[in-house]
C-alpha cells in the first residue's frame, strides 16, 4: 500500500531541509534564491528631481513672464534661490532648487527672449517632481529571506550600491539509472535495446530548476553495480534514480540503497501514473527513486521532485500553486487512485493530451501543464472548471492550496 499524494508532499516538507548558502556578485545572481534580508541604504530618488526638462518655478507666481536666472543639469549640485518672477532652466533628473515647488515641461512655454519665458498654461503644485523617497524609502525591506532574484531583484540591488549578495548555493544532484536494456543517446543500439530518455530528462529539468547536476553514470542490473553508483553520489544533496523500483526479478535498486541502511520516508503512493516511487535519506543525502517508465518519471518529478528542490534551493514557495480554466472536452477517468493528467493549457481551456501511457515518451513536448484527478472522480464534463499546474514554468506559492479536482 502507498501513501496518498497529500502525504506524501507533507513528509517532503517536514524532511528536506534547504541548503547552505555562498556570497556571489549581483551580477551572477539571476535565477538564484536570496539567503538574506535586504533592508534599502538610500532613499529613491535621493533629492528632490524634475521628472521633465523644463523650468523650475513657485507655482503661485502670478507673473505670466518669468526671468530664467540659471541652468541645472543632471548631476549638478547647484542651488539657486528663486524668487516671485523667476525660474531656472532644468533638465531631467536635475536636482529641483528648495525654492521651487513646479516644473512646467519646455514645451508648454513661451520663448520671449533668451533668458525670458511667457506661461501658456496653469501650473499645479509639485507638478513633475519626483521626490525623495517616493520609490523606495530609506530602512524599507526590499528583499526578503527565500525570495527568488531575477533582473528586477538586480534593479533595485544595483539602485543601492549593492555589488555581493548571499544566496543559497545551489543543491548538488546526481543523476543515474539502470537497466540492460538502456543506451545512452550517443551510442549505438541493438533492436532489442532503447535510449535511455530519463537521464537525460531529469538532468535538464533539475537544471532547469536551479540545481547543480551530475550524471553519476549508468548503472547495470544487479546490486554491486548500484552499490557502487551510490557510493560515488553520496556527496550530493538528492540522489535521483530511475528505474528498478517495482517488483520485477530484476528490480535491484531498492536492495542497493537498502543495503546503505536508507531511511525510508515512503515507499509508494497511490497516484497514476508512477505509483513505485521511494522517497528516503541515507546520512545527509536526499533520494529520490522514480519509476522507470518516462511519462510516469516525469510527471512524478514535476509533482514531488520539483517540490523537493523548491525547499532545498532556499525559496520561501514551496507550494504547488494553480490555475484555474475550464476544461475543453469531456474526460472519463478509472476510480480509485489519484490520477496525473498532462495537457496543454491555451490561456482559456485546458486540453487533456491524448496519448498518456506511462511508458511514453513524446507526450511533455506537446504539454504545458497537469491536472491532478480526486481518486472518486470518474468524470469530467466539457467546460467545466479545473485546477492546473504548470509544469513549464515555475508556479509556487506560500500559501498551501487544495489543488484536487
């Protein structure tokens, strides 16, 4: 018997354990998930600035011709003081004199002579200024602990004179499989062998999803050759296996990591497909051993190893978040066990792919998402309302959602 899906996730919370983290330049830091509170040195902006080029003036002079008595740039630190009946030429981003209280844009004005302008419209109070701190307030918390960084995060880092950030290093993962039948995608087959379409999978997703991969190798189909494959992974943070997990004779990879006195989390999980998947620890290494069909490795991967790696890199969402869409055909469905359906998501209906066999290999290429079928649901009737979850983009939460149809 197998545990169901719910539990299964929660014993991942409760059990994996986010990684250690490095110092690295802001520059190198996209993608990566902050180890830090990051509080803002300087307000933004910093003094007051003019939003236009223009003129700089006290908005409740009733002169209609006004003196231009001075020029600021950008960059300039010059203060002229403003009277009634005058103003000073600005340019954008210029710092606005204490004396003034307005800009009106150049081309609002009139041009009498070259230092006079006329005003050709009424002027508001404070009208294009930008000021201090109206963006970001000095002391404000800009990045939180478990926060993801991407090139907005560099923005604002870089807003603040910030050159080094701490992160969570990323997880160390080893990759290996096993099975007589497999080759690798560079070598050569026999008719009574296929590619090994599962390392390759794992190793880019795992990537794909911020870790440091590993392909440890492949494996032959007894104990000792597994042995030693453990063995040489036991430095990484996950050990991701495929294959071997069922009951067939020459099923060896439980024994193997047996043999290591793993410690056993679960040890199935009633889900269609993918229902032999372990999850357990030996010493400080995570493992994760999926079933060896491909469409049942992936899906299982998307549901629970992305899980898994969303706690370990560090990132404060750790749960599966959804969508909500309506279905685009019927869909009947056998009782009795939770079932992943992928599909592909056009931004209004989600279509259930048709083909979904476990042992398939083609079927992710065409799909975008999942739907996650309630064992007591036996039938889904066209235009109805379902959750999804992505599985070509990152979607977390930190709110835990029932995501059950």
């Amino acid at each position: 018997m197998g545990i169901c899906i719910k539990a299964a996730l929660r014993i991942i919370e409760e059990n994996v354990k986010k990684v250690s983290f490095e110092i690295i330049p802001i520059e190198n830091a996209q993608t990566r998930i902050c180890a830090t509170d990051v509080y803002a040195q300087h307000s933004l902006p910093n003094y007051n600035n003019s939003a236009m080029d223009g003129y700089a003036l006290i908005f409740d002079d009733d002169s209609k011709e006004l003196e231009v008595i001075d020029t600021i740039f950008a960059g300039s630190n010059i203060q002229p003081t403003i009277k009634k009946g005058q103003c000073v030429k600005i340019m954008t981003g210029a710092r606005v004199p204490n004396s003034a209280n307005a800009v009106i844009p150049i081309e609002l004005v009139e041009h009498i002579q070259t230092n006079k302008i006329k005003l050709t419209t009424d002027i508001k109070k404070n009208q294009h200024i930008r000021f201090i701190g109206e963006d970001i307030k000095k002391g404000e918390h800009l990045l939180h602990d478990g926060d993801e960084i991407n090139f907005a995060t560099i923005t604002i880092l870089s807003s603040q004179g910030i050159t080094h950030i701490k992160v969570y290093r990323q997880p160390k993962i080893a990759v290996f499989t096993s099975g007589d039948e497999l080759k690798l995608h560079y070598e050569q087959i026999e008719d009574y062998q296929i590619y090994n379409s599962n390392t390759p999978t794992l190793l880019a997703r795992s990537k794909e999803l911020g870790a440091n991969v590993t392909f440890v190798g492949m494996s032959m189909d007894n104990v000792d050759s597994l042995k030693e494959m453990i063995t040489n992974s036991l430095d990484a943070d996950l050990i991701i296996t495929s294959g071997g997990v069922s009951v067939g004779d020459a099923d060896f990879t439980k024994e193997a990591f047996n043999s290591f006195d793993m410690q056993t989390y679960f040890d199935g999980i009633t889900i269609k497909p993918g229902k032999p998947t372990v999850f357990g620890k030996i010493n400080n290494t995570l493992i994760l051993n999926l079933p060896g069909n491909p469409l049942a490795a992936a899906l299982i991967f998307e549901v629970f190893g992305k899980a898994i790696l969303q706690i370990l890199t560090g990132n404060k969402n750790i749960y599966h978040n959804t969508l909500y869409t309506k279905i685009s055909e019927d869909l009947s469905n056998k009782k009795g066990r939770t079932t992943i359906i992928p599909g592909f998501f056009d931004g209004e209906f989600f279509t259930p792919s048709a083909k979904r066999l476990p042992g398939m290999v083609g079927v992710l290429h065409n799909c975008n998402s999942i739907m996650i079928l309630d064992k007591h649901n036996d039938f889904i009737k066209k235009d109805t309302t379902v959750k999804i979850l992505p599985i070509n983009w990152k979607f977390f939460t930190n709110k835990q959602k029932d995501f059950f149809n």
